[in-house]
C-alpha cells in the first residue's frame, strides 16, 4: 500500500510542479513580446489539442501538465522495477 502512495503523492507533485511551469510560461508569452508565433507553436506542439492562447487552451494545457505528471512517474517507477529485477 505504501508503495502506492508514494506513487500518489510523486505523481501530485510533480504534476502540480508542470502546472506551475505552464502558468509560467503561459504568463511569460504575455509579457515578452518576443518570438509569441514561436511560443505558441511549442505549446501546439506539447499539449494535443491545444487551441491557442485563450481561456480554453489554458484549461486544457493545465489539465495536460498535470497528467504528464502521473504518466513520468508512472514510467520512471516501471523502468526503475525492471532494473532492479535484473
């Protein structure tokens, strides 16, 4: 049971750690005016079904941080369990 908390609570944390960085960098496109075309075309690129930078696109890019929390997590302790059987 512990070992599925641990994996709660690293998943939580680190996906509200990529919620953080999207805010970020959602705030950052706002106050640099530089390079916007390119700032948005690297948020198409990481989210699916990102449709610019609006309320929506917000949303859904949050909510995708915040998985890809539990995906890495997820990975990192299924590759860390295959090495250590060896």
């Amino acid at each position: 049971m512990e070992n599925k908390t641990s994996y709660l609570q690293q998943a939580n944390h680190l996906g509200l750690f990529f919620i953080t960085l999207f805010i970020i960098c959602f705030i950052w496109f706002y106050l640099m005016s530089t390079e916007k075309e390119l700032h948005e075309q690297l948020f198409r690129l990481t989210f699916l079904g990102f449709s610019g930078m609006n309320f929506w696109g917000f949303i859904l890019g949050a909510i995708q941080s915040y998985i890809w929390g539990y995906i890495f997590v997820g990975l990192w302790q299924a590759v860390s369990r295959i090495s250590t059987k060896r």
